[in-house]
C-alpha cells in the first residue's frame, strides 16, 4: 500500500512540475532578461564614459548607443506572453502583472524608449558633451517602463 502512495505523490509531483510554469521552461522570460542585459551592459559603457569613469572613445560610444537602438526596435511582442508575471512567476521575473493590463501605456513606453535610444545614437560619437547631455533622458526613457511595470528592488 505505501509503493502504491508513494507512486501516486511522485506522479502529483512530477505532474505539478511539468504543469507549473518555470523560467527553465519558458523562454520568453530568458530572452526578455537577456534584452534587459543588452540593455544595461550598453548603458553601463555610456554612462561609465558620461560619468568619467572611463575615457570617452567616439568610436565605442556609438557602437554602444547603436547596439541600445538596435535592442530597443527589436520586436519584442513573443519575450511577453500573458501569464508571465511576476504574480504568477514569483521569484522569476520582476515584471508586474501591469504589463498585460496596461498594455497602450506599456506600447507608449516602448516608443519613447526608442526615440531616447535613437537621439543618443545621433549624438553619442560626436563628443562627450552631447553623450553627457542625452544621458539624462536615457535614464527617464529605462525608468518609465521600471517604475511602473517592474517590481521594485529591495
């Protein structure tokens, strides 16, 4: 009788698992934190040459500023599948159930983020003055979307 219980629970379990979403199995939660990487790891380079923290190089903060634009203007409509919140992902992903509910005011965010990435790409290789100058609305364009759609950090 106990070979027959513990049968039944692992199935329960094994069903449960295969029947609970997870970041192993959903891939658009994978490749919206690996767009958000993009993201951040070329805004680190620009704001790293704004800040001083590295000498400003023509050539790599355009590259940086292009590489931004091109991340923002991808297509990104399939990394957002309903259902994967962070309400029902918990632990997963910081992204709130907001997104879904929102959705115009989410696709307006998405725009002025693209309009913010490409006037750095215009002026990010012109001298440091300009990449300095467009640093600002950068950081509104990111925070637009994060204050709003994402789960603070504690």
């Amino acid at each position: 009788m106990t070979n027959i219980i513990t049968k039944l629970a692992a199935t329960a379990a094994i069903t449960l698992a295969m029947a609970t979403p997870s970041i192993a199995a959903n891939p658009a939660i994978k490749a919206r934190q690996a767009l958000m990487q993009i993201y951040v790891f070329n805004i680190s380079q620009l704001g790293a040459m704004a800040k001083g923290v590295v000498a400003y190089d023509s050539a790599a903060a355009t590259a940086a500023a292009n590489n931004l634009l091109a991340a923002a203007t991808m297509d990104q409509s399939a990394m957002w599948p309903q259902g994967t919140d962070n309400e029902a992902m918990f632990g997963e992903t910081a992204a709130l159930p907001a997104i879904w509910t929102t959705y115009p005011a989410v696709a307006e965010k998405g725009k002025a983020l693209v309009e913010v990435a490409g006037a750095m790409a215009a002026v990010a290789g012109t001298d440091l003055a300009s990449l300095q100058g467009a640093m600002g609305a950068l950081g509104g364009g990111c925070g637009g979307c994060h204050k709003q759609f994402r789960q603070p950090k504690d």
